[in-house]
C-alpha cells in the first residue's frame, strides 16, 4: 500500500471513529451492568428491534458457548424485547428512537459500545437471527477456539453466512418463542456461491444462495453478501467499516490464505427465513430503514407474496460443522 493510500484509509478509519463518538448521545442506557464485565469475558454485541420472539434462544445458545455478557441497542422496539434484555442480569441495554439508516445501520452505535466496552476482549458482534459455529463447537468451548487464535496472535476470524430455510413455505410452521428455529429451518444450499476479493479493503465478497436463487435471481450481483467477520480481539482502535463485513485496519480482513491453503473459518446460521418474517418484511418496508432503500425487503415481499418456498433438489439437510466442512464451507485449517 502506498503512502497516499495508507494515508487515505486512516483518515477513513479516524472519521468512522468520530462518527461512532457523535452518535453515543443518542443512545440512553436503559440497564447498565458492565461494571461486572470481567478483564476475560468473551462478550457479545448486537442491535435489535422487536426480536422477542428471538431473543430466548439467542441468548441460551450463547450462555451454552461461554459468553459472560451482552451489549444490546434496542432500536425503539414496541413487542416487550427491551424491557425482557433489561431484565437478564448478564445484559447490558441500551436504547434510542434515532434513525437505524442514519447510524449506518446501527454500525456507529455498535462501533461507540465496541470501543468503551470491547477493548482487550474477545467479541462476537452478532443480529439475534445469527448462530455461530466453528470447528470442533461440539466438543470444544469457543473459549478453546480465541485461545488458540491468541496463541497465533490472530486477531480476525472469518465466519460465511448461511442462508437455513424449511421445506415448504417460509410462514408454513410458526416458530415458537424460545425455539430452537434449526428444527423448522433445517436446509441450506450446499453450492451456488460466487466469492470475489474487494481490493481496496482486502477482504472477500460472497455472494449466493437461496436469496441470490430466489429474489435475486435476474440480478444475482444486487444479492446480499455473505462474508462476515464477527469474532475479533477488539482494539479501541477498530472500527466496522460495513456491517460486520469487513474491518478498519483492513489487515484485520485478511482471513483467508493467499498461497493455496484454508485458514480456520466458521459459519453464522442464518435463522432469517422463518414465520413470522412477513409480518417483518411489512414493518421494515414501512420503515425504510434498509440499505438501498430497503432493495432486499422489496424483494422478499414481491416473493412472499406467492408463499415462496426456498427448498429445491439440490439443498442440503443440516447435519453438523463437519459436513459444513466438507462441503467447503468452513474450515478448521491448522487446528487440530
């Protein structure tokens, strides 16, 4: 990278920063326990609105991997899922009626929580609807996992968004509060991906799936992307840059190998496509609180419409992290 560049990006990462410090006023602490985040917790930090039917078996998963403790940004919910985080005693809320848009997507809010309360943590930075696994996750804690990433002084690891759907349609079986949502949405697509590398962030872009397949189909490009980097030793200095996408440095985006091999990787299930999400697609779309004008919820509502069903002959029954690896999805690398 030449000197102008380098330049460049940090003068991109200081505004993102400043950013993030202007929009911590619009935020208002509704419980405030990280006086009790200990210098080891492993923690997670998320933006939610009117996820209560969600939020339940979110948080048991996580308790399950070993996370101490949740940073949430309730945005103006209405469905009781504030108050219910407010009352868990390893939460921490916070709460603003200000624009999801104009915070970058909740980004900035993230970014400030991240800086204060991350530094010199381990942390997952997660939407309630994404599940993390990762090699060995069913015999080994996630603590297991940052302590090998410590021991190779690996500061990023990468994690591919899996799109997991039923069969039949999306709204056909309601998912109960507190369900595990992978007994209804038990399928995903095994291939039909695409993976470009962003030059000037130096990170991957993978595009595909069910959404590019379903509600993208006539132009896949405009199909949400897929590659996330949700589990990160924070730095007060980081920032998101997009999502959990991609980071500033941009060294932390470097998560794959450039000579031929397979760093360690993981997948986010992504529990989207489960009832009640038309009544969700109704509510975003009256919002119009999304990237491109909402594009995706469009749509998903001109689809939903007529019952969609993401199921096809090629998708994939899910088993475990093993089959993910084996069908290049994830990939344990050198940790064995």
């Amino acid at each position: 990278m030449g000197l102008k560049q380098l330049y460049k990006m940090r003068k991109e990462r200081r505004r993102r920063q400043l950013r993030a410090f202007l929009k911590r006023r619009e935020l208002t602490p509704v419980a405030d326990r990280t006086a009790r985040i200990r210098p080891a917790d492993l923690l997670v930090f998320s933006t939610q609105r009117n996820e209560n039917i969600r939020l339940p078996y979110f948080l048991r998963y996580y308790r399950e991997m070993g996370v101490k403790h949740f940073l949430f940004v309730d945005n103006d919910s209405d469905d009781g899922s504030r108050e219910y985080l407010a009352e868990q005693e390893d939460c921490s809320v916070w709460t603003t009626k200000a624009s999801y848009k104009a915070s970058k997507f909740g980004v900035d809010w993230l970014n400030w929580l991240l800086r204060k309360y991350g530094h010199g943590h381990w942390v997952l930075t997660l939407d309630p609807d994404e599940f993390f696994v990762y090699p060995f996750c069913d015999t080994r804690p996630l603590e297991a996992l940052t302590d090998w990433l410590d021991t190779y002084e690996v500061r990023a690891f990468s994690a591919f968004l899996l799109d997991m759907y039923p069969k039949g349609p999306i709204d056909a079986v309601p998912y109960l509060r507190g369900q595990n949502p992978f007994e209804i949405a038990q399928w995903f697509d095994a291939g039909n991906y695409t993976i470009d590398r962003n030059w000037y962030f130096q990170n991957l872009w993978i595009q595909g799936g069910p959404r590019a397949r379903m509600f993208f189909a006539d132009n896949p490009q405009a199909a949400p992307s897929l590659n996330k980097i949700p589990l990160v030793k924070w730095h007060r200095s980081y920032v998101y840059a997009s999502s959990t996408h991609m980071l500033l440095p941009r060294g932390l985006n470097r998560v794959f190998d450039d000579w031929g091999g397979e760093k360690a990787s993981g997948c986010l299930l992504h529990a989207k496509f489960l009832s009640p999400l038309t009544d969700k697609v109704a509510e975003e779309l009256e919002r119009k609180q999304h990237y491109a004008g909402s594009r995706e919820y469009r749509a998903y509502s001109e689809n939903l419409a007529d019952q969609a069903d993401l199921w096809c002959k090629f998708s994939e029954k899910y088993i475990n992290w093993r089959q993910l690896e084996i069908l290049g999805l994830m990939s344990k690398g050198n940790w064995a």
